[in-house]
C-alpha cells in the first residue's frame, strides 16, 4: 500500500542497490546503471566486518560469522558488495573472507568459543577460533575431534549437528554476560545490544533482524506501554537500544555504560538511559500471544 506521496522509501540497509549497480530482482523498482544476479557464497573465516564502503576503517555495521550464506553482487579492490542472507543486511565483506557456498554446513558451535586446530591434538598451536553459532562443514570424525575441510579441526564436544536449538534465548543470552560490547558486534568475543538479541533468537531457531528499530517492529507482539508484570523473555526498547528480561525485575543488554554485556535492574537502565543516552523507553514487546 502507498500512501498520497508515494511508496515508502527502501531501507538502505536491506536494499542491495548502489547508483551504478543493484539487484537483477530490483529492475524496473529502483534506478541503477547494471542489475546483477548474485552469487551465492558463504564466509569462510571465523568472522569478518561487513562495512558502509569498500575500505579499511569504514564504519562497521555488523558481522558474518563462519558458515554464513552471502549473496555477492561485485568483488574489486579486495572488498565484495554483499548482502547476508539470514537477515538481508548489505554491505562490503573483505573478498578473501569468502568460499563457495558449498558444502553446506553440518553442523554448529554451541560452546562459546572454540579452537580451531591443525591436528586433533590440543598441544597443537591453534589456527584461530570459531564462535557461538558458527556454522561448520564437517568430513568426519578423529577421535574427540572433528576434521574440517583444509585439515583443520575442532573439538567435538563444543559443536551439535546442524538444527540444534538452544530455546531459552534469555538463559543463552545470561552465559554471554562478560562479553566486552562492540558497535557492530555480533560473536562471542564482541556484541552490541541488537547483537546479542540477534545472536540467542537464532540459536532459538526465531528469525530476527539485525538493529534495535527493525526487531522493535518485528518481534512478537506489543505489551501495552503501561505494563508492569512483565516476563522471562520481554524485550524492552529504547531509541536505538534494546535489552532482554530475565524476570519482572532484571534486564541483560549489552551496553556502552558497563561496556559489556550485564545484568541490572530494569529501573535503573530506565533511569540512566533516559537521562543519559537514548531517552525513554518507546516499546515493550513478548513472543507468542500477548494474554497467554
């Protein structure tokens, strides 16, 4: 539906579309030079930065981690214009953090992090590390190891076969409390508040948008902005911010005051917050019915 002055504007964010180049589905909706068809392709490293341009020390918006499928519209100059595919984000991916998109992945890390190695030994000098929700390809298994493509291993124990769930999102998000806060961040080494409400509804198997704004339009249902008995599970959004009830009193949010992710009381987030950042708070929403 349209309103008098016209269709509502595109989400950059969402929209893989430059003035010189946009999506082959985008033809005839928006203006560009060329349309491409997108190759399919998935991140290949532990994780990458998906940045606003094509350069070093671009602004960072969010992060693919290994296994993630990305649609790739244009490699130059070491950096792909790209779009994630779990949740539609565009930007630019180094080039070199990208394989082909197949094999499809096997399984996932449900530590919170875990090594990789070269040999299944753990004396062996570890080749890098694979975050929570990491999604990896396996070949077989070495003991208590399982061997990856390029001879690299991980530890068994730390991963499940793809389709495993973590449901209580809200006790997933309380083993992440500690981790330092990232602008952008979305692994178990870095997380900014949308990151972490991401991270656990995946793992939850819920689909979620990446920012603050789009999951506060996109998230179960409203509460009515007076409610007070709220739950396990309640999610509370400020302008820009979003945090996590554990129960009627206690929020988790990653946050830039305690520079972590951390527990507090919801009274003093609401107070601090709307005194020092980003105002009152502009949503309260539950999973599920709202009266159930």
């Amino acid at each position: 539906m349209t309103s008098d002055s016209g269709p509502a504007p595109r989400d950059a964010r969402l929209t893989p579309a430059r003035p010189d180049l946009a999506d082959i589905a985008l033809t005839d909706i928006v203006a560009a030079e060329r349309y491409v068809a997108p190759e399919l392709r998935r991140l290949a490293v532990p994780s990458a930065p998906l940045r606003r341009a094509p350069r070093e020390g671009a602004a960072i918006d969010t992060e693919a981690v290994m296994g993630d499928a990305v649609r790739v519209y244009e490699e130059r100059d070491g950096f792909a214009y790209a779009q994630l595919v779990h949740d539609g984000y565009v930007g630019y991916l180094p080039g070199p953090s990208l394989g082909p998109a197949e094999p499809a992945p096997t399984h996932r890390v449900r530590a919170l992090r875990t090594f990789l190695y070269p040999a299944p030994d753990l004396k062996r000098p570890p080749l890098g590390h694979l975050s929570l929700g990491a999604a990896i390809h396996v070949l077989d298994r070495e003991g208590e190891y399982l061997r990856l493509p390029g001879d690299r291993f991980v530890f068994a124990a730390h991963c499940e076969a793809v389709g495993w769930q973590a449901p209580d999102y809200a006790g997933t998000a309380e083993r992440l409390v500690g981790t330092p806060y990232l602008w952008g961040g979305r692994t178990s080494l870095g997380l900014d508040c949308s990151g972490l409400v991401q991270l656990v509804l995946d793992l939850a198997g819920i689909a979620c948008p990446r920012d603050a704004d789009q999951q506060e339009r996109a998230l179960g249902s409203a509460l009515p902005p007076e409610t007070e008995d709220l739950r396990r599970g309640d999610f509370v959004f400020w302008r820009g911010h979003v945090g996590l009830m554990l129960d009627g009193g206690r929020l988790i949010h990653a946050n830039g005051h305690h520079m972590a992710v951390a527990v507090e009381p919801l009274r003093v987030a609401v107070t601090r917050i709307r005194q020092n950042s980003h105002g009152p708070v502009t949503g309260l929403r539950r999973l599920g019915p709202v009266g159930a």
